[in-house]
C-alpha cells in the first residue's frame, strides 16, 4: 500500500491567520538584466501538490532570469508522490515506499523512468522514505528511512544514481540509527561530512554527523556538539542544518528551552554558526549574547544559497533572510518578506530564493543581490496545497 504524506517536518506546523504583506517593503526590479530576462530558462522548478484528497500531481514551471515562472507544457503531472529531490539531471519523487526517478527534458517536462521499492530494503519492511537529499555531486541519492530499524529508529540509506538511466541502485544503510535521526542532512562544501539537528520528543537538543565513505555509504561520526551558551536552561534545536557551498562552516537555528520543564519557552529563536575541522568535529562561539535573533520562533526551513552569501529562515510568522558571514555571526538583511507561513524553501544558482506555504497555497519568487530582495513577477503563484519544492538549475 502507498503512504502519503508531508515531507517537510515532523514537527507540529502552526498557522498564521492573515497573509497580508509584511514590514520590508519589496523594490521594484530596476536592473537591466532583470527588465530583459533571457528567452532560455535559467531552471526549472517542480512543487508537489495534493488538489484533492487522494490526488498528487507535479506543477512544473520554467524560471526566467528574472524569475518569473511560466508553466511547462504538459503541466500539472500526474503522479503518486509528494516527497521530492533533485540532481541536475533527474527529479526523484517518494510516497513513503517507493522512490521513483523522472527524466527532465530541454522543455523541463518530466516523465518517470524508474522505481525502486525502498521500504523493502530496511530490516523490517517498516516506514520508508522520508525526507531525501543528495550529495554536492548529484552521484548519491539518500533518504531519512522512517523507523526503518526494528520499526522505531531511523536510519539513511544511500543510492547510487544511474548516469544514463536514473536508475536507483542501492548502496547500504547507515551504521548507526535513532529516533533522534529526524531530518535531511546538510553537507559540507567538502562532501565529506553531513549534518543533521532534532530535539527528541522536546527532552533535549542533539546535533549529530556522518563521514561519507568512498562507497559513499554514510557512518555516524561520534561527535557530541556543544551547544550555544543560553541566558538559562538550554537551547532547543529545530531539526536541520544550513551550510554554505563553499566553506566549512553551518549554522543551526536555535529556541530558548525551559531547564525545568525541557519545554521551548516562546521566546525568539536565534542563529548559531558552527565551524567543522578535518575530522568533523563541531565547535562554536556562538551564545545568547553574540547569536542574531529572527521574530520567527517556529522554524520549519532555513537554506543557505549556493554562494554561501545568504541565508533564508522560514517558518510560523513568514520569511526572513540573512547574510551568512562564515565563522562569524549571521546578519539581518531583510524583515519578513511575507507573514505567510512557509513550510520550505529553495534556491536555485542564479541567486533566486523560492519558499512555498502550505496553508495559503503560494509558491513565492525573490531575486536577491547584495542591496536588495525584489519580489519576481507574477510572485506569489497558487497552487492548491503544495507539499515540496525541487529546484533544477540549468
């Protein structure tokens, strides 16, 4: 039987009552090559959508330099999946058991290629896929398999991705799994070590790490992060990582956490930034006094862009970016770009910055440059309960 499900968390997603545009008042585009984008797509980008109960479907959408979107032929795409992930030649897809692979054409149509039951390789034929990534190369395919071990732990599995095919061959599990193990991992510019966060059941935060293996299999680092010092009690640390593409430093988006009753406070989540050595081992400077603060308490996506300049938070109260200034603490760019709830976010090469929110059914477009946050043209687009984004730049 196929499972469906919301990739994007497994922590609760709380709504916001109004979309109504937030304090940063967007520019208008003024640069000539945003006034006269080229004909040619700079990406492609592909957002999972459930339009009735029982129903998925795939909105594709070529992405001009300027960022607006324009509907590929052939679009929406029937499927069965809404989970997905991207490398620069295939678009993967899950329910929660199989993982199928689509082939991408010059037009930016998909079209299934191949599946591969997921679920029916870990030791108990329990869960299955849930959140999946790739290795900085695009070669590696991995999943967070959903008590995948002895149906309450999780694991990552790894698969290799077919060149010319797409195909999905299966290369192991990870040697270590845990409850703890909870979201997609962040690799380092390296491609060596990746990095994931979790506060299990709200008892206490844990940062942990993998080495990938010339097989490019993945085995848990024994690293135990400190976290960053708080003003009382501890840190809670929402699940995932951010790092840059061309460094050895990540950050993590942290909450105040109660020392009593190990329950998050509400206050302000703020920004630490962590600094790997040769080994993987983590190390920061980061405390209460030095960490820059988001008014976003409920963190559900934080992204860096592929320079490494910029990071994006999404989350309860919208979206909000950041410049990413290596070891030393991140810096506010923007306010909120928008009150709405996202749920994730994506960029592309060309610096585009795409969040998507479910509860008000939009996909949002920025263009960033290094004074400001443009919204695209025809941003925000609707699409009826969007589940995940995958971008494919060109």
């Amino acid at each position: 039987m196929r499972r469906y499900f919301r990739v994007l968390s497994l922590f609760a997603l709380a709504t916001m009552a109004s979309s109504v545009l937030a304090a940063q008042v967007l520019s208008s585009p003024t640069d000539a090559a945003l006034e006269n984008p080229a004909a040619s797509p700079i990406a492609f980008a592909y957002v999972s959508s459930s339009p009735s109960s029982g129903a998925f479907e795939i909105d594709a959408y070529a992405v001009t330099s300027n960022g607006k979107l324009t509907t590929v032929p052939g679009s929406p795409f029937p499927t069965e999946v809404s989970g997905l992930a991207s490398s620069s030649k295939y678009l993967f897809g899950t329910n929660g058991v199989e993982i199928d692979s689509f082939s991408i054409a010059n037009d930016g149509a998909i079209a299934q290629v191949s599946s591969i039951n997921a679920q029916q390789l870990n030791q108990d034929d329990c869960g299955g896929p849930f959140d999946m990534f790739l290795d900085r190369t695009g070669a590696t395919l991995y999943d967070m398999d959903y008590i995948g071990n002895i149906c309450a732990n999780n694991p990552y599995q790894a698969f290799s991705v077919g060149g010319d095919s797409g195909d999905l061959n299966y290369i192991g599990v990870t040697n270590a799994a845990s409850p703890a193990f909870a979201t997609s991992l962040s690799f380092l510019a390296n491609n060596r070590y990746a990095y994931g966060s979790s506060c299990l059941f709200m008892t206490g935060p844990e940062i942990y790490g993998f080495q990938r293996a010339a097989d490019n299999s993945l085995t848990h680092l024994s690293i135990n992060p400190a976290m960053p010092v708080a003003p009382s009690g501890d840190y809670y640390c929402p699940g995932g990582a951010a790092a840059p593409d061309a460094a050895n430093h990540l950050v993590f988006v942290v909450t105040p956490m109660n020392g009593n009753t190990q329950q998050p406070t509400g206050g302000p989540a703020q920004i630490a930034v962590y600094t790997a050595d040769g080994s993987g081992n983590l190390t920061t400077n980061s405390t209460y006094k030095n960490m820059t603060s988001t008014p976003i308490v409920s963190v559900y996506s934080y992204t860096a862009s592929p320079s490494g300049k910029y990071l994006a938070l999404g989350g309860d109260a919208g979206l909000q970016l950041f410049h990413f200034n290596g070891a030393e603490p991140v810096t506010h760019f923007t306010g909120l770009l928008t009150s709405d709830q996202i749920n994730q976010t994506f960029w592309d090469n060309n610096d585009h910055l795409y969040a998507i929110s479910q509860p008000a059914g939009k996909l949002f477009v920025f263009t960033v440059t290094p004074t400001k946050v443009t919204e695209a043209p025809g941003s925000p687009y609707s699409i009826t309960n969007p589940q995940n984004i995958a971008v494919v730049p060109r």
